[in-house]
C-alpha cells in the first residue's frame, strides 16, 4: 500500500497510535534571547525527548546545534517565521526559512506564526498562502501557530477571537492548529467544533504546574488532539517528568490531579 511522504512524516511528530502529540517549542532564542532552559539546547532537547515528547520546535539552529545528539530519538519541527522582541513591531512575524530547506536538514514537519488582528496580517496570511502551497508540493506537514492579537483585540482568550483565528488556520490549509486556550472544556468546544483541522493548544506564560495540567485536561475533554508548550516544559526543574505527566495526561486519559500526583513522586 503506497504512503504518502506527508503520511510518514506526520508519524514522527504525532502518535501514531493516539493520533495525539506533545510538542515542546524551542524557538524561543530568536525571538527572546537565550532564556533559562534553553541555554544548552541540546540539554533541553534530550530532557524533554526522555519525558517522551513527540516532537520539538525550533528554528535553524536547533538542528545544526541541539538536535539528535544524543539519547532518545524525536520528532523536528522546523519554525519559518521570526521577529525579536526589540522590533518596533514584533507581533508582524516574517519568513526567516523555507519548506525546502526543512527538507534537506531533516525536518519532519514545519510551522508558522500569524497573529490575527495584527496591522501586519495580510502580509502574514500571504505568506501562510505560499507555505501551505510548498508544504502540499513537498508532503510537509505544517503547523500554523494562529494567535488573535492586535488592536482591535482586548481579550486573546475572546472564544470569538480564538474560533476565527483557528478556523482560519485550517481553511488556509494548515494540518494542525496551535492556538490560545479559552479557560475552560465549554468554551473550548465550540473551538474545536468549528475547526475541521486537529487543534493543539498552546502553553503560554509561565504558569503552576496545577494551572498548566488543568489547562491541558480541559483541553482534551474538549476535543484538541495535545499540546504545544514551552516554557512550562524546558524551565520546569524536571522538565523529562514535567513532560511525561503532560504526555500521561494527552495519551492515556490520565487527569490533571493524577499528573500532579506523578511530579510528587520525583
């Protein structure tokens, strides 16, 4: 039976038989600097690779310098869009990167950043346009990192705000969607039930570890297919347990209760 090039590659950044992912972003470094947790990259990459995430995220450095080092194998999601925090405007994101290039340094997948509402949004979603026509020619799976942010936007957590920018995502023609969290299952629903496309949700701030896990379990009782978080994981003080009770939570149905219970047998 032929497979798709798209089919293969989706396998190594999503469970193949939960049809769920834990991805850690580590594309922190352009945008921010060199945070705590991810100063050694390839440090970060391995702890968060033995708590059994699926998958990383990072830009080009992350391969040539943090990647497949050492120790357990796992997924590369290659990040196309950047802008630092000392622009002028750092919510307009532009490509820095191409789904041909993720090819030759192994990527397994690709994703994008729009900030809907932004000034700067329709040269984002043109950009969108043109990666989702590559990542189609290629067989890359993408995903599109879909934020409201902008002036007109008061509340990024607006179930109306979040609805449009994941709907968004997927009639572009995004494979996964990562988007913001609305607080709570209900809300959250209406999210997944008017996006065609599987929904991650993304970690935010820093948070508690309680705050993070029932974020992440209402989540999944809304329908999302996992989670994308970042520094919740790799500036964790265990980030391999922090992500093996995230995973316990996306991929055997475990409750946020009993995740906090699995950190308090470190």
């Amino acid at each position: 039976m032929f497979t798709s090039g798209k089919a293969v590659r989706m396998e190594r950044i999503v469970d193949r038989k939960t049809g769920k992912a834990v991805i850690v972003p580590m594309d922190h470094g352009v945008t921010v600097g060199p945070i705590k947790g991810l100063v050694d990259l390839t440090k970060a990459v391995n702890q968060v690779a033995e708590g059994g995430a699926n998958a990383v995220i990072g830009h080009l450095g992350l391969p040539k310098h943090g990647h497949r080092t050492y120790g357990r194998d796992i997924g590369l999601i290659l990040h196309l869009s950047a802008a630092s925090m000392l622009s002028p405007k750092p919510n307009k994101k532009v490509l820095v990167n191409t789904v041909e290039n993720a090819l030759r340094v192994g990527a397994d997948g690709v994703s994008i950043h729009i900030n809907v509402g932004d000034e700067h949004e329709a040269e984002m979603l043109r950009d969108f346009g043109k990666v989702v026509v590559d990542c189609n020619y290629w067989g890359m799976p993408l995903i599109a990192m879909m934020y409201p942010r902008g002036p007109l936007i008061e509340d990024e957590k607006d179930l109306d705000a979040v609805k449009l920018a994941a709907r968004m995502g997927a009639d572009l023609g995004a494979d996964y969607i990562k988007t913001v969290y609305t607080g709570d299952p209900e809300s959250f629903r209406e999210v997944v039930e008017g996006c065609p496309a599987p929904i991650l949700i993304a970690g935010g701030s820093k948070q508690s570890d309680a705050e993070v896990f029932k974020s992440i379990e209402g989540a999944m009782l809304a329908g999302a297919k996992g989670v994308s978080i970042g520094r919740n994981a790799f500036q964790h003080k265990n980030p391999a347990l922090f992500v093996k009770a995230a995973c316990a939570i996306v991929h055997d149905n475990k409750t946020a209760e009993e995740a906090i219970a699995m950190l308090q047998e470190d």
